[in-house]
C-alpha cells in the first residue's frame, strides 16, 4: 500500500477536489474554525432540504475548489464572515429556525408536535456527528494515511438519503412493521348502506348511494402476545396471586375467581370496555355524524398503578357507533377470546416456545353501554337492574329492598322470550347479549357498575345539588355570592389544584327542577363532595340532614375507592347504605329531576292531594287543580350501590373496574381526528396512528421519575442537611444524592409540606400521619427518600369525613421510602372557616 507525506496527502485531496471543512479536519484543525460556508450563498428552500442540496451543490456549500487548494497549501484566507461565530454554526442555525417557521405555518401542527420533531432532528444530528467524529479519531489514531484508507473515510461523509426508504406511507409501515413491532388493523366490511351522496353531476342535490361499510379490528392474540413479550410486564402477571391475609386486592381475593376452571385460573385476565365518543365539537354542524364507538380492554393481573397508564389500556376494534350494535362487529373479538381460552397463544421465551392462556372476566362501562352490549332493555324502563328483576316502584317503595336475582339459565329463558312485548317488559331483557358465549364470561353476573358514573356523575351531583338548593334558595343559610367565593377561594391544596370545583352556579341554575346535572367533570364532583363540609358547615346546623347524607356518602366513598379493603369494610357500607337519610327523609317536595343517561324521569313526581279547586270561569279547570306536593325519589344509580357488597364479595374491589382512564383514551382519537382533517376513512387512520404510537411508546425507555428544576441541589450524602438520617437509613456517606423541591413517581406528585399515610387505620386505631419535611432522590434516579416528621391524630370528625391532626411535640424525623407509605396519595391540610384546627381528608381508607 503506496503511504502518502503530508505534501502529498495535499496534491491527493486537492486532485480529488475534497471540500474546505473536510480537508481542515483532516490536515489543519487549527484551521476548521476559518473553514466554513456562506450562509448568504444558500437560498431558504435550500436550507429546508439540506441533505439533498448538500449532495447535489456540493461545491457551493463547501466553497470552490480553489478556495480548498488555497488552504491545503497553508496560504491564509481572508475573513468569510464579519463576525467571530463560526459560519457552519450559523447556517446550520438558520436552518433550524427556518424550519422551526415553517413547522409553526401549518395550521394543523400543534405545540407538541413541533417540540417533538425538533428533538429528533438534534437526536438526528448528534448521533450522526457522534459517527463521523468516531470515524475522524479512528483514521487518527491508526496513523495510517494510504490512499485507500483515506478513501474509506470520506466516504463516511458521503451521507445518503436515510429517508430513503420511508418516502411512502406504505414503506413506513412495512418497516414499523418489521423492526419495531408494528401491529396492522385489519379492515372488516359490515356490507353495503345507503347514505345520502352529493350528485356529480349536480353539485346541489344529493342521491341515495350504496356505501360500504366497515369497521377497524387488531386481533387481540397479536397484542397480548407483544404485551407478554415484555418481560417486565410479563413477571407482573405471572406473579398475580390470592391474597394471604384475607384482604381484597385483586379479582383473585373474590369468590368468581374460585369458579374458574383450573387451566384458566393462572391465564391473563380481560376486562372489556366499549363506549361512544364524538369526533367533531357537539355544536359542529356535522355532529353526530362521526360518532364512533371505541372497543379497549386491559390487563386485571397488572397492579392498579400500571393499568392507570394509557399505555396499558389496549384498543382492539374501532367502529361508527351504530355498527357496534351489530354482532357482526364483535364476532371478531369473540371468537379470538374463545381460541385465547382453550388453545391459547405461544411466544419464545428463551429459545422455548411457552403457551398462555385468557379469560374474559368482566365487562365495564357506562349503563347505557351496557344495556345495547349484553341485551338489556333501557336503563329508562320499569325493570331496569342488569343484577336483579326490581320494578322501579318497588326501589321507590323501599330503597334497600333487592330483587329476585338473575341467573344464567334464567337469563337464557329470557332472551327466549325477548320477542314478547309483554314478557320484555317484565324481564328487562330485550335480546341476545351481543357479548355470549365464551367459557366463563355471564352477563348477569360479570357486568359491573362502574363507580365513576354512579357516585361521581350521579349520586353526588344530585344530593350536592338538592343540598345547595335548600342551602341558597329555600332556607337562604346563605347567598349566591357566599357559596361562589367559598368553592373559589378555599384553600384545596396542591394534590387538588387540577380538581377544583367549578364556582359559576346562579341561584336560577340550582333552581332548575329539570336536571341534577352541575356541569362539573367527576374529579371535580369528588373534590367538591370531600370538601362540601369544609365549605358550607359553619353556616348550617349541625343537625342538617343534608349535611348527614353528603358525610354519610363521603364516608362510603372512601371505603369503595380503596384499593384493598376487608370483608368487614365491604359490611359497613351496606350498612351505611341502608341508613341512608334520603331513604328516610322527604327533600326538597317542590323539585323534579331527571337522570342525564336516562330517556324518562327518574326521579318521580309523586301526588299527594288529589283534591280539585273550582275552576275558573273561562279557563280550563285541568290547569287549575290544586299543585300537589311532589317527593324526589330514588334514582337508579341509588339502587346500583346496594350491589355494591355482593360485587366486592365476587369480583373484589370495584375501583380496579372503573371507568375514567378508559375514558381518557378517547381524548388521543379526538384530538388526531383535529389534526388529521381526513375523513375520507377516519376509522383507518385513527387505528393507523394509535398503532404507530403503541409502536414508538415501546422504543422510549421507561423513565420512573421526573425531578423539577426548581431547587435541585446534589450533594455528598455526608454533606447533605439530613445526613445522619440518610446515613442511618442505609446510604454511604460518599455517594451522591438530589434534594428536591419537586419529583413526580408513578404519578404522584412528592413536595414538602405535603402529608402521607405512614400506618393505615384499622379497626382499633386511627391512621398516623405525617409530613413530608425533605425530598431526596438517588444519584441513579431510582429512589425517592422522604424526610418525614409524625403528627398526631386527634379524632375523626364525622361531619366532614376527616381527621384532626396536630404536631407532636419533639416528634423525631424518619426517612421513608415512596414505596413503603400505607397510600400512595399524599394530602393538603385542609381548614374550617371558623378554625384554626388542621384536618386531613383522605380520599380512601388505605
């Protein structure tokens, strides 16, 4: 191999007409600087396709030729750019603006959007800077200057296309597809319809027009199959069992989990979810028309914390809403679930192929949903219960009264007779569950009521509003303008900030008799709810009914929405249940309300006085009978809570069933079909880009911890201002250590001040509480340390379902971990109006 000097090396790079920048790497560094373009020689559409014009001007970008031989010759060139910033920079500089302008100039490119792309083009440049810089060092340290060897290097610089073979959307998804596990929908038509059409020919008149119809599916074996591939989330189902000490905690701990079959009792547990969602704002003139239906499952062996994750939460099938009442729609899935529950599916897992197995095991959502899936007749009609055959006189005769209940073999006599006019309005039932025939799945008895519909858009928006109403308008305890500005300005403390109720509700609003609605989203219901005590409880009697219902519900709430609860707790709520004061007590007589998910009033006006009064002459004497007094009854998600208890018996906590994170997948398809503005077959995109996203989600990895940058500090564990605490708990005294004022983990939101559950109340004692004085986290980012100091707990005030607290004197600090608190959600004081008293209103029980 012929070696080259340094003045050869020159004659060589110069013949091969090598460009300034190149050739000052390799031979003059101390030059690099001088040896750069001309920003003022590039047109803005040429800058916007960079690699393209780099390899089709490559003499313009790089300088002439001549402009090269002058400085491998070691002759010094006058000044290219007035000012000291190297002129590479800059171009490249210019062309990150512009294209960052030209990114915000299409209107359908949001905020996100463009952060995102602008982190993958730096992630695009360093990494390929970080290549070529290895390359230089190579050709370097070898000292070998052949030809050949030079030749090898700048061909590393010859940078093609590497979008090459991502031009066409088609090509894009074969290479998802192959390499990062991309899973296809497939498109299943449901047979030809006819819709109203635009008439070429015409452009004003619209005709009749045989359309087909179809609907999205991605076969759920395939996404189990990737979910089980990953061995973190697979160690996590596998390692599901039955809880040793009694408590509920999962599906296992109930009593349906020991009538599974034996192959089936270690297999992955579904839960089904289908619901309705409107692509376009409810006032677009086009409203309605792409209603969709969305069909998600998830994981139940997962822990609660990840099947909260909206990566967890799997779309299978997308429809238009009126198609997912059709049985053709669900085929697909059930006839994937019946192979899932006898045969099975295999993956390799260490060079062995290992089977699993899945069960339906429950079915969740709004009621409305579930009455069209399994066949129930409207949750409007006389016989209205999915769990027993109570006529809705009979809920308002006795509120605690339970009808007979369903069963399965009575249930298949009902289908039977569904076609009877008269025996379908007897039994509730009016066809076919479009959701049957699987192995252990019964729609009597593993449908849920969802809590989220019930507690926090039903019951608790109607009892705070009949509560509010006879606060301000009847007994006028208080005015309009007192009740906005106590929900406004109350102090809900960070862990609430993003709930705070809604504070704009008029006298006239509340006194409207045709809605119990408060136009307030759930988490807001539940944080006005849990502080209406707090808020209004000064100003009322003691001896408020009212006020006894709404802490009477508080209290239920913290029993259902905890994550582990004992058969004991799960009694107390039917007992409580059954001295609920609305069962007993006449509100409100002159009030009319009705269920928002109903199509009839629920709750009755009911006459009292059948008496006429004469008529007066010239009118209609119908329109002059005496206004009878009018009694608010029960509504069917009253009668949902005395299931309660049973449920918890068979299926285990029912917060584990709730609805609100599938319902936050609906956002991801709205907000896409925003974007997208195709609607040509919005179905097949919206699945596209959700699958692409699953897709990309995986490539990302795990990040556990986010730390504010705000009053970050790192330090020498031995240095820090807890450092015989840190140290007693474990940690050197040489390694390192963040102190926070901020770091969110799983969610939760860790910042001094705040309060945690240190041990959980049990039957003999209260909670004990503490708060949270220092945040460190590991140098590694993997552990949160908590400076905590006890407080003591004084008592437990009924009223506003919260416990007094007070510090206690010399109460030493302890670190805890995040992980070791009795629950993961941490609390703000909370504070009456007319105290000074600190009080702690958990959320749940454990």
């Amino acid at each position: 191999m012929e070696e080259l000097d340094a003045e050869g090396l020159r004659d060589h790079l110069v013949q091969r007409g090598i460009d300034e920048v190149e050739a000052n790497i390799l031979m003059a560094p101390e030059l690099h600087q001088e040896d750069l373009m001309h920003p003022q020689d590039l047109s803005n559409e040429d800058l916007l396709q960079y690699p393209e014009f780099y390899q089709e001007h490559e003499n313009v970008i790089h300088g002439e030729r001549n402009g090269a031989e002058t400085l491998l010759k070691g002759e010094q060139p006058g000044p290219a750019h007035p000012a000291n910033v190297p002129s590479a920079a800059v171009d490249l500089q210019k062309a990150a603006e512009l294209a960052v302008l030209k990114l915000r100039s299409v209107n359908y490119m949001t905020n996100t959007a463009i952060q995102e792309t602008q982190r993958l083009c730096v992630g695009l440049v360093q990494e390929t800077a970080l290549q070529l810089k290895r390359q230089v060092q190579s050709f370097l340290n070898e000292g070998d200057q052949s030809v050949d060897r030079i030749e090898s290097l700048l061909g590393h610089f010859n940078i093609s296309d590497p979008f090459k073979f991502l031009k066409t959307k088609a090509q894009q998804l074969k290479i998802f597809k192959e390499k990062y596990g991309l899973l296809e929908a497939r498109e299943i038509n449901l047979g030809p319809r006819i819709e109203p059409r635009q008439d070429p020919s015409r452009p004003t008149r619209q005709v009749p027009t045989q359309v087909n119809h179809s609907f999205q599916y991605v076969s759920i074996i395939d996404i189990l199959a990737s979910v089980m591939s990953d061995p973190y989330l697979r160690n996590l189902i596998l390692s599901d069992r039955k809880s040793e000490d009694g408590t509920f905690r999962s599906f296992c701990d109930g009593s349906e989990y020991e009538s599974l079959p034996e192959d089936l009792k270690d297999a992955i547990r579904i839960v089904i979810y289908i619901d309705d969602l409107e692509l376009l704002q409810a006032l677009s003139a086009k409203a309605g028309r792409y209603k969709m239906a969305g069909m998600y499952f998830g994981i139940q062996n997962l822990p609660a914390e990840l099947n909260a994750l909206l990566t967890n939460i799997f779309a299978t099938a997308l429809a238009f809403a009126e198609d997912a009442k059709c049985s053709a729609v669900w085929e697909p899935f059930i006839r994937d679930m019946k192979r899932l529950e006898t045969e099975g599916f295999q993956i390799e897992i260490n060079g062995e192929l290992v089977t699993f197995k899945a069960v339906l095991i429950a079915q969740i959502g709004d009621s409305k949903a579930a009455h069209e899936t399994l066949g129930f007749v409207s949750p409007s009609a006389n016989v209205f219960c999915r769990i027993c055959y109570i006529k809705r006189s009979e809920m308002w005769e006795d509120g605690t009264r339970v009808g007979e209940l369903r069963s399965p073999e009575r249930h298949k006599q009902d289908v039977q007779c569904s076609n009877n006019a008269v025996l379908r309005k007897l039994t509730g039932v009016e066809g076919p569950p479009l959701l049957d025939g699987l192995r252990f799945f019964r729609p009597v008895h593993h449908s849920i009521f969802d809590l989220y519909h019930d507690l926090q858009q039903g019951v608790c928006k109607m009892e705070v509003k009949l509560a509010l109403r006879e606060y301000v308008c009847k007994k006028k305890y208080f005015t309009e303008e007192v009740m906005k500005s106590r929900i406004q300005f109350f102090e809900y403390g960070l862990p609430d900030v993003k709930n705070k109720p809604n504070p704009k509700m008029t006298v006239s609003y509340l006194n409207n008799v045709k809605s119990y609605n408060l136009h307030q989203t759930g988490s807001q219901m539940w944080c006005l709810t849990r502080a209406f005590g707090f808020l209004f409880g000064d100003l009322v009697p003691a001896e408020d009914n009212f006020l006894k219902l709404i802490s009477l519900l508080n209290q239920i709430m913290t029993i259902l929405f905890s994550h582990s609860s004992t058969p004991a707790a799960s009694n107390d709520t039917a007992e409580e249940d059954e001295d609920d004061p609305e069962h007993e007590v006449t509100l409100c007589p002159e009030d009319v309300f009705e269920d928002v998910d109903d199509d009839i009033a629920i709750v009755r006006v009911e006459n009292e006085l059948d008496e006429d009064i004469p008529p007066v002459e010239g009118t209609s004497g119908s329109l002059l009978k005496k206004k009878s007094p009018k009694v608010i009854r029960m509504i069917n998600k009253h009668h949902h809570m005395i299931h309660y208890c049973d449920m918890i018996r068979k299926m285990g906590n029912l917060v584990l069933y709730w609805c609100p994170r599938y319902e936050a997948k609906h956002y991801f398809f709205k907000l896409a079909a925003t974007v997208t503005h195709n609607f040509k077959n919005i179905l097949k995109t919206l699945m596209e880009m959700l699958q692409m996203k699953t897709a990309a989600d995986k490539q990302e990895p795990v990040v556990s911890l986010e730390i504010g940058k705000r009053g970050t500090e790192l330090f020498f564990v031995g240095e820090a201002p807890h450092s015989e605490l840190l140290i007693a708990f474990g940690l050197p005294a040489t390694a390192k250590v963040f102190k926070v004022l901020h770091v969110e983990s799983k969610g939760i939101s860790y910042r001094p001040d705040l309060f945690a559950t240190l041990k959980p109340q049990t039957t003999t004692s209260f909670p004990v509480f503490g708060i949270i004085k220092a945040v460190y986290v590991s140098c590694n980012e993997e552990k949160v340390y908590l400076v905590t100091k006890e407080w003591s707990t004084q008592r437990f005030e009924s009223i506003v379902c919260a416990f007094q607290v007070s510090p206690l004197e010399n109460g030493p600090l302890k670190i805890y971990l995040s992980s070791e608190f009795s629950s993961y959600r941490l609390l703000a004081p909370w504070r009456k109006y007319n105290s000074d008293n600190i009080y702690l209103a958990p959320r749940t029980i454990t």
